[in-house]
C-alpha cells in the first residue's frame, strides 16, 4: 500500500491491473519495479503514449524517485520530460554517442541540434 499511494493508486487497490488506463497501467509498472527497492530503476519510454497530464504525472513520479536517492536511467523520446527531469544526459545517434552533459548543453550542442533537428545547409 506504500508503494501504491506512492505511485498515486492507492485508490485502486482492488482493480485489476488491466482495466487501468494506460496512464495508471505504466505508475503500476513503475510501482512494482520499486518493489524490490532498487538502487538503480531503469525506464523505457516511460512517457510512450500517455497525453500531457500523464505526461507530467509521470515526470513529476519519476522526481520523486531520484529525490528518494534511487538512480533512474531513462529512455525516453520526449525532449521535454528527458530536459525537465535529467540531470545528465547522454544523446545516441545510430547507437553511437554523440554528446553527453547538461540539459543546457546537450540544448546547445552542434552535434545534436544537427543529428535531431537538421542542418540548414
């Protein structure tokens, strides 16, 4: 139960975990990983198909986790929930590091604004 109301469900204690919207269905994923009170938490795409309140719903859990002294590796998509929640971040292009650093300067680097956003030449 204190990882329920942790993930904020503890209101939905007895549903079942597929009738859940997909919101909830990924806190209760991330829930049951913090079962095993990890030191490391890692995420994929946590923020995959969830709209905005979701969205920041599960930014704001994923603080939450790191300010609980749990180290969380996060994959994620969404440059908006990977600048507002990292304090380090490392950027791949084709499975090859490109950048590593800051969220202001991965931000500002050539080689990422080139790689994800094109050049103008």
């Amino acid at each position: 139960m204190k990882i329920l109301k942790f993930i904020g469900l503890d209101g939905k204690f007895d549903e079942p975990a597929d009738s859940l919207p997909l919101g909830e269905q990924k806190m209760l994923e991330i829930g049951r990983a913090l079962a095993s009170e990890p030191e490391l938490i890692c995420l994929d795409e946590p923020a995959a198909g969830l709209n905005e309140t979701e969205t920041h719903l599960a930014s704001s859990l994923i603080k939450a986790i790191n300010a609980k002294g749990i180290t969380v590796l996060l994959v994620e998509h969404d440059m908006k929930v990977v600048m507002n929640i990292s304090d380090e971040i490392v950027v791949l292009n084709y499975g090859q590091r490109i950048a590593e650093g800051t969220p202001e300067e991965i931000r500002n680097n050539p080689k990422v604004i080139e790689a994800y956003l094109g050049s103008d030449d």
